[in-house]
C-alpha cells in the first residue's frame, strides 16, 4: 500500500463545520464545484425545471426515469417501470434530461465555427432557445454510471421481492420463529411474515409438526455465554448464536487467535503486526511489554476483555514511570482479572475527514456447514463513524479519540450534528475521489483497495477458527467489525464485536440496518438448508450486499 506521508502528523483534508444534518454534504459539494454530487444536484434541479412539458409526452416506457437525483452523489433513486418491479434490471441508459444554457452555447459556437448551424443565419435563430431533449453529456454520464456500478451498499433491500423468490425456489422451506431478545425483533418479524413463519408462541402443536426448521432469535446481552448452543433447544432449531463466537469477539479472544496462528509462512500482509496493532496481554507481562510501556510520549489504551460499546475504555500517556502504570491498573481495573486485559497501542496519526477522526463498520456473517466442521462467511461493507468533535491528539475527551455512537451519543452536540456521525460506504468513496491526487490513492480507492483488504483479513481471521469444535451446528452469527486507517493508509483491525448496535438513529442508519439484518438472516437460513442436503451454496436467493468471503466446503478464502 502506497504511502501517502512522510510524517507522522493526522492527517487533515476538510474543515469540519458545525451545521446540521444536511450541511456537510452541501458544504462538500459548495468547496468543489466539479464533484459528483454538484454534477448531480445540477441534474435534479434541471429536471425540475422542466418537469411539466415531460409529463405531457411521456411514453409509458418512461417510466423508468430517475425520479429524483439528490444533492448526495451516493443517494440516486431509480424507479422501475411496474412491468420490471418483478424483475428488476439495470436500466439502459441514464434518461433523458434538457441540454444546459452551457451545453447550447458550446453547439452554437461549433456550428458557427463550420460555417452554418444556429449562428450561420441559415436556420431559424429561434432554434437557439428552443426546448430540444438530448442524452445525458458524455462526462456526466460516465460519472454517474461509475457511481452506480461502484456502489457498495445498495438499498433500501427488496425484502418483498427476495422472499417471493425464496418462496418459489424452496416451497417446503417452512418454519416457525421465537425471538428472545427486543433488539431486532421488528425486523425479523417482518422477514418472517414474507417468509410466511409463523411465532411459535402463537401456533398449536400440531400446526409445528409440520413445518421443518425453528428460528430462534438471541441477539444482545441474552445468551451470552459461551456454553450457549443449540442442545438446549428442539433439534429443529436455528439459533443465531455460535458457542465459540468468544475466540475472535473478545479482545484478548481475538488477540489470542492471533498469536497461536502466527507463521513466519504467511504472507506479509496478513503477518499479526500488519493486521492489529501493537498489542499485549497484560498478564503476564513480558519483557518487551515492560520496555515498551515505558517509553514516555507513548500513548496506549486498556481494553477489558468483554467490554462493548467503548464502556471502561482508559487512555494512557506513557511518562516512562512503571509504577504509575501499575497505579492507575490497580484503581480502574480492581474488579478484573489481569489476564482479562488487552493493552494496545493507540493510533494517533489516524487518517481525519473533515478534521475528524473516523473509522469502518463492517459486518461478517458466519454460518457454520451443517454437516460437517467448517464455516461459510460473508462480508458487508456497513457504514462510516465519526465523532462529533475535531481531533486533537492531546486531548483528554473520549469522544474525540472513540468513534462508539454509544460515546458520541453523550456529547452536547450530538443532536445537531448526528447525521454527520455516520456515512455511507459511497460517500467515503466519493470524499475520496475528489483528493485522491492530495492523498496519492487512485479512483475509487474505497471500492478497489480497502473493502478488498478487510475482505482479506477477516477471511483470514475465520479460517483460523475453520475447524473448531462447534457444538449444535444449525447455528449462525452476525459480528460487527472496526477498522481503522493511518495516515499512511495503514488498515487496522481494532475490534470483532459480537451483537453489534441496531440503532437506526441517523438516516444512513435508517435505510441500512434493515437490509443488514434481514439479507444475514435469510442467507442463514439457505445455508443452513443447503449445507444439509450437501448442495453447493450458490446461487443464494437473498444475497444482495453480503459477499462471500470464505468457503466451508473448500476451505478458501476468496480474497
């Protein structure tokens, strides 16, 4: 991966401006005139103006316009005709829209370069004004179609259109559900609807006798424990927890798989100081851990095992003095086994947008083969956090180093710059195509480069768990995972988090966690069934954003 800096200091692109949900996109698009999303507010607003004559001529096959093209270059919204909502297509073309007062006077000064045309006075000078349709401009269509073809998240999910399908495909495919947990129950009731599942608590026995499978729905602090699995539950049972979730979603878990896999035979990249950084136990503590705490100027952070959504988190400034790291252990983790602490080194030269500093949500879907010891895992890309506040590598506020909503959600102006908290894997792709030349990263670097190395890791982290004693294997789990870029655009892995939040606070949140879900559970369910009656997986009904990552059947990782 190129280097894009010589120093060490944060990187930092745009001022971030304290507005409201709408203005950091808009400011965006105002400080770059020739963006995308300027390109495309420009074309919704011409459209506006000349929506009334359109309506009056318009042939049904039309009907499969763009109905609205928003200021945000990521949030086009594409209208199928009714004959294609079925089915849907990629449409043919990006439409029709009226030729800009630019674009009419570049052909009149072409014409009359040639010697006719409007300016040559042989044609009606009228022809000018006159209201004339053409294809999008070639630069902007091309754009527009790279924004399209490059999304990495595309929704709202066609929950509708998926289990119809699904339907089709397995009509014997029926079950009943039982959600023991709150967090997602909504949307999982609106899966199981469509998939016409029925609450076990509402059918009679004789009505569960014949239907095949039964979902249960353990999400959040219910079932935790490791020793949790499918036993406990009739053989038909689906649980959404996996027992030995506990060896990658824990801190020091996940360490620890590291370290008892490292393999001077790996490659380079995927080597234990390229995937995480630098890290101990703090029991025992070697030497080199001794040496390196010591180091005054250092900054590091405490983890506690089992800790979530940035709960008894401390940050340390190394002063060089051992003792005073000891204190400080002694005082905040007095209720915690040593050995149940990670010590990490803290990245502070991350890379900043708007000033700020952001990292990756990412979700990995893991279903374990149903016959036999192995694991299928998917990728999604999810979304983008940031904090509230500008970084400052000296400060002493947690919200300005943890990007955890849950923190974010504490700071006094969180409720007016929330929007600004989270963004689309689009937009990333978008803020860094205008820079890509100040960073030195080609065209679409977030499509190409970034979710192509975290594919790599996590599908590396999931075949050292290939093989593992699963207990109750009709199972599955949905993992939330953090990533976080340097300033030499260095990808970390800084968390694997088990129940990752469901909150739908922000309008990104919104239109994605429903989809993230809801695509998770149904692939579950198709491999679950598929693995069972030893089929290859694919094709896979409900895949949409997820990708596969990892194959059980053949032990691969795909990237």
């Amino acid at each position: 991966m190129a280097n894009a800096f010589s120093n060490s200091k944060p990187l930092q692109i745009n001022q971030f401006k304290d507005s409201t949900a709408a203005a950091p996109s808009q400011s965006r698009s105002q400080q770059d005139p020739s963006s995308v999303s300027d390109l495309c507010s420009r074309g919704q607003q011409e459209q506006q103006q000349q929506q009334q004559p359109q309506q009056q001529d318009r042939s049904p096959e039309d009907e499969g316009a763009i109905k609205t093209i928003q200021g945000d270059c990521v949030r086009l919204t594409i209208v199928k005709p009714p004959s294609q909502q079925q089915h849907p297509a990629r449409p043919p073309c990006l439409l029709k829209i009226r030729k800009t007062q630019k674009f009419k006077q570049q052909a009149a000064a072409t014409a009359a370069s040639q010697g006719g045309g409007f300016a040559g006075g042989s044609k009606d000078r009228d022809a000018q004004t006159r209201d004339t349709q053409c294809t999008v401009h070639t630069g902007l269509a091309s754009k527009l179609e790279r924004i399209m073809e490059n999304q990495l998240v595309k929704y709202p999910y066609p929950l509708a259109n998926k289990c119809h399908i699904f339907l089709d495909t397995y009509p014997t495919l029926l079950g009943t559900y039982s959600l023991e947990s709150t967090l997602g129950a909504e949307m999982i009731e609106e899966l199981m609807s469509h998939l016409r599942w029925q609450d076990r608590t509402k059918v009679n026995q004789v009505a569960i006798t014949k239907r095949s499978h039964h979902l249960v729905w353990r999400y959040g602090y219910s079932g935790l424990s490791a020793n949790a699995s499918a036993a406990a539950y009739p053989e038909d049972s689906i649980l959404s927890r996996i027992n030995c979730r506990i060896r990658m979603s824990s801190k020091c878990g996940l360490y620890k798989l590291l370290w008892m896999n490292r393999s001077p035979h790996a490659p380079d990249e995927l080597q234990m100081n390229a995937l995480l950084p630098k890290s101990y136990l703090l029991h025992p503590m070697s030497d080199e851990f001794r040496r390196e705490i010591q180091r005054p100027g250092t900054t590091w952070i405490l983890k506690p095992s089992n800790s979530s959504q940035g709960s008894e988190l401390k940050l340390y400034r190394s002063s060089g003095d051992l003792k005073e790291f000891a204190t400080l252990v002694q005082e905040q983790f007095k209720n915690f086994n040593a050995g149940d602490i990670l010590v990490q080194k803290y990245i502070d030269d991350p890379l900043l947008v708007d000033k700020r500093k952001f990292d990756l949500r990412v979700f990995l879907l893991v279903v374990p083969h149903q016959e036999k010891n192995t694991l299928f895992a998917f990728y999604h890309p999810g979304y983008v956090r940031l904090t509230c506040r500008r970084y400052e590598k000296d400060s002493t506020t947690l919200t300005v180093h943890l990007t955890n909503q849950a923190l974010q959600k504490r700071d006094p102006r969180y409720q007016r710059v929330k929007e600004a908290t989270t963004w689309s894997p689009g937009e990333l792709n978008c803020y860094f195509n205008k820079r890509h030349r100040e960073l030195d990263i080609g065209l679409d670097w977030v499509h190409n480069r970034l979710h192509p190395r975290i594919k790599a890791i996590l599908g590396y982290i999931v075949s050292l768990m290939n093989g593992m004693e699963i207990r109750g294997r009709r199972c599955f789990e949905i993992f939330g995972c953090d990533f976080l870029i340097d300033s030499r655009m260095q990808v970390w892995l800084i968390d694997i988090n088990s129940s990752p939040s469901l909150s739908t606070h922000t309008e990104v949140l919104k239109r994605l966690m429903p989809g993230v879900i809801q695509e998770a559970v149904g692939l579950a369910l198709e491999v679950v069934y598929k693995s069972r009656k030893f089929k290859f997986i694919y094709p896979l009904v409900f895949q949409n954003n997820y990708s596969l990552i990892f194959d059980g059947q053949t032990s691969t990782s795909l990237y």
